[in-house]
C-alpha cells in the first residue's frame, strides 16, 4: 500500500475513533502505536516509546503544571473577585462600562490562568449575574463572557501555546511574547464594539446609578491596589524571563509562589483551596501529558512515512495551489474541527501533517503558532458544537436560551475574523515584540 494512502487510513481511523467517544489521547496513541508496529514490525513500538523518553526529558514541560496551580489558586482564592469590584466601580458611569471592564478583567485572568475555561466559569458566575442585575442586555453580555474567555489561550502565559511549542519545536517565550500584541489589539477591538454599540443603543449597557458608583476616594483606591494584586504577580513572574535572568521553569516557579504568597498574605488560603488547586492542577496536567505523549508518537510516524513531503509536492507541485490559499485552507479546516473539537484535540491531530508543511511553504512558525490560536479562538465560538457555547449553556441561568447563546457571538466572530486578517496580512503585528526582545 502507498505511504500516502497509509497516512489518510491513519487519519481517517483516528477521526473514526474520536467520533464514537474515545478519549483523545487513547485515539490518536492507539493509532501510533498501531501504525508503527503494521509498518515496521515490532521494531515499530519503539517509536511511541522513544517519543515518552524524549517527553519525560524535556524540561519546559515543568511550566505546566506551575501556571495552571497559579492560575487556580488565584481563582479559587476570590482574587477574581478582587478584580471585578474595581472595574465595577471605575467603569460603572460609562455606558457599557461594565461589559468593557469584564473584557479587561478576562485579560487579567488570562495573564493569570492561560486557560479559556477559567475565563468562562470567572466570567459566568461572577459578572453574569452582575450584568443582569444592572439591566445589559443578555444577548450581548452573553457574547461578551465567551469572547473574553476566548483570550485565555492567546495572551500569556498560555498553555495552548506552550502545547504547539512543544510540538513545533519551538521556543515558548517568543510565542508568548508574538502572542501579547494580537491578544490585546484583540481586547481592544472587543471593547470598541462594546462602546460603539451602546452608544449606539444606550439600553444595551446602561451606567452604573450614582449611588452605586459614588463609594470615595479611599475606597476606590483600596480597590484599586487589590486589582492590581494580579499585575503585581504577573509582572514578578515574566520581567526576569524577559529580561534573561531567570529560565522559564524558574518564572513558572516564581508565578506559583507568589500567586500562593499573595493568597497566604490576604488570609484565603484555606485547606479546602489548597486541595482544590492542587487536585485540579494534577487533573489537568496528566491530561496534557496523556496528549502530548500521544502527539510525539503520532508526529513520529508521520515523519516515518515521508507523508508530510508527499502532500506538499500534490499542493504545491501537481496541484499548483499558491502556499497562502493552502495556509487559508488550513485555517479553515481548524474552524471545521472546532465544531466539535478542544483546541488541544486539533493541535494533536493535524500537528503532524500542518505545521511541518507550514515550515516548507516558507512562513515562520511562531507566527503560525499565533494564527493557529486565534482560529482556535473563532472555533471555539462556531456553531454547532463551539466548545465555548456549551460552557455558557451549561453555567448560564435559566433565562438565557441556546438560541440567545448562538446568537451572541455572532459580532465578536466578526471582530476575531478581521483580527485574524490583520495578522495574516501584516505578520509584524505578532512578530515585532519577540524579535524586538531576543534580537
């Protein structure tokens, strides 16, 4: 059988497996382990296992679980809440200022967590409720959670990114760092729709009445120093690495001490916070780890077959296909698997054959590591199967409809395809920062 026919049996069995409910890793590290023994014989095995030994060997992979117990124990601990009360008061008298400030707090929280779902439940259970209390319309404070949870794997530290460092070979600080600028232009263009919109239509987002907004000068500032808590952690942690004192694991480590410090000194971290944020940071870092095995084991395969050589002679040699109409195509195949794909799921499953053939058509990886993560980020929100709208019907209250939910997200898709267009098109939006740091 023909090497190329092997790889679309692989992927087409792989896909098969995942649609009937197999769990993501056991698919794609079946179907390694599989192939590599039909191929070569039991010589073959050796090959996911020489993936699991250059995998427990790579010492970035330690950042992991650092960021995500940072992350929860800032979440956990009420720090969130902290932050919502500040923009509560210091956004209330515009209008839509609440809707606004939930985007910044969602940035907050990313630079915290690096996570969508935490985005999600914060903004769920904590300024949900509050919006509609004030009268916003549900429609559009609906779209708001979700585009702003969606900033969770762009800016950093995101974990989604250290995930395709990991697999592309790449160096994790410079995608980070390509992913700052996108990420908050990003923020910036939601909070432009949310001002426009209600100035627009004031009673989408009406201010905040005087008695709720007028606290005093000392409380304001109080607020203020408790919202800037997170700042605070977020900047100990990344100004060493930046400025090359410290390695990424040391910054992890120091991001997760003072986050807990930060709990311990504000009297919450209490036992019952502690073993949620360490259960929690174990639950999700096996997970990464299952999937990362299963990734390199797969990639090794592939690399085996010579299949990524053989589709990019048919694009580029028999086919003709310019490299940005397959760079396109690519885009829009991730927006497919979104509907009923995890950002985590794509990047496993098309990471073999998408980002070496990336690296052939001659565009720089890290600038596609950015692209891959905003399309993950409109994927996300795609009906039918959007991860993101399943998480908002499953936390939003009753009143609140799938129809409402489908029907929120459709201005925000909007402003995430023409960000994705702004870095296509202009690569330097995502490449200035990293090159201006480590050059």
């Amino acid at each position: 059988m023909p090497y190329e026919m092997i790889a679309i049996l692989m992927f087409s069995t792989m896909m098969l497996m995942l649609l009937t409910g197999q769990r993501v890793f056991g698919a794609i590290g079946f179907v390694a382990a599989a192939g590599g023994m039909l191929l070569w014989g039991t010589g073959g095995a050796d090959m996911p296992f020489s993936a699991a030994m250059k995998l427990m060997k790579w010492y970035p992979l330690l950042t992991l679980p650092m960021f995500i117990f940072m992350g929860y124990v800032l979440s956990e601990s009420r720090i969130a809440d902290d932050l919502y009360k500040m923009f509560h008061v210091w956004m209330g008298p515009v209008r839509g200022g609440l809707a606004i400030g939930t985007i910044l707090l969602m940035v907050l929280i990313s630079a915290m967590n690096g996570l969508s779902v935490a985005g999600m439940a914060i903004g769920a259970t904590i300024a949900l409720p509050e919006l509609l209390k004030r009268g916003y319309d549900k429609i559009m404070v609906t779209g708001v959670i979700q585009a702003g949870s969606s900033l969770g794997i762009l800016v950093p530290p995101s974990v989604v990114l250290v995930l395709y460092a990991m697999i592309a070979r790449q160096p994790v600080g410079q995608l980070w760092l390509a992913g700052v600028i996108p990420g908050l232009m990003m923020a910036t263009m939601f909070i432009i729709y949310i001002y426009v919109r209600c100035k627009i239509q004031p009673d989408l987002g009406p201010p905040l009445p005087a008695e709720e907004r007028n606290v005093g000068t000392r409380e304001k500032l109080r607020l203020l120093r408790s919202g800037l808590l997170p700042l605070i952690i977020f900047a100990v942690m990344m100004v060493p690495f930046v400025k090359g004192w410290t390695s990424l694991v040391e910054s992890s480590a120091i991001g997760a001490m003072a986050a807990f410090l930060a709990a311990v000194i504000k009297g919450r971290m209490t036992r019952e916070v502690f073993e949620n944020s360490v259960r929690n940071t174990l639950g999700i870092s096996c997970m990464f780890m299952w999937i990362i095995l299963a990734a390199l084991g797969f990639g090794a395969i592939f690399d085996g077959l010579g299949a990524v050589k053989a589709i990019s002679d048919l694009f580029t040699a028999q086919w003709g296909l310019d490299p940005w109409i397959i760079l396109i195509l690519m885009q829009l195949s991730f927006i497919v698997m979104g509907t009923f794909l995890d950002d985590t799921a794509m990047l496993v499953i098309v990471a073999p054959l998408y980002v070496p053939l990336v690296g052939e058509l001659g565009f720089d990886l890290i600038w596609y590591g950015v692209l891959y993560t905003i399309t993950c980020q409109i994927a996300y929100m795609t009906p039918p199967f959007g991860y993101n709208l399943f998480l908002m019907r499953a936390m939003a209250p009753p009143e609140i409809s799938i129809i409402d939910i489908y029907r929120s997200i459709i201005p925000f898709v909007a402003v995430m395809f023409v960000a994705l267009a702004a870095v296509m098109a202009f690569p330097q939006i995502a490449l200035w920062l990293p090159d201006l740091v480590y050059n």
